[in-house]
C-alpha cells in the first residue's frame, strides 16, 4: 500500500513502487518510485526508465504545466505497471 513521502513533497503526497513492463520485450524494471494521483488523465513515468526499457513512443504527446508555470511536452509510451498485484496497461 502507498506511504507518503514528504521528503521530495511539501505537503507529503502518496507514493508506491511499481515494477514497469515493456509489453513487446518483457522486460521489467522493479522498485520504480511513482507519486499516485487518481485524478490525474494520465501517467508519467520517470523518462530515464522508459529508455531503459526501450518503451515504444507513439506519435501522440501532451502538454504539460509544471509545478514552475512552465509548458513541458511528454511523449506517449505504451507500458504495463505492476502494482498491488494488478496490471495496468496503457
């Protein structure tokens, strides 16, 4: 079940470790640190671990603010995540 980290959050905020897949390979990556956020549209995973699994990028991206009021892009990656037992694909 998710702790809340509130070393890297002020307020602290909830966060798990997950195991990320990459569907076409099959290789995992396990103990990936995510801050949960169920009202978010999607999900972001950190992009030094989707290159380490060789996530496939589609053409799709999204604009993003950051918590500096600037615009980000991120690409869309197809990925499982393995938490609590469940997998979840997108």
């Amino acid at each position: 079940m998710p702790d809340y980290d509130s070393t890297r959050f002020t307020p602290p905020a909830p966060v798990a470790l997950v195991m990320l897949r990459n569907p076409d390979s099959g290789e995992t990556k396990a103990g990936v640190m995510m801050l949960l956020d169920t009202g978010a549209d999607v999900t972001l995973l950190p992009r030094d671990i989707a290159d380490e699994l060789g996530l496939s990028y589609s053409a799709n991206s999204y604009e993003l603010t950051g918590f500096d009021d600037k615009a980000h892009i991120a690409r869309a990656a197809r990925a499982e995540m393995v938490f609590v037992g469940l997998t979840f694909r997108g």
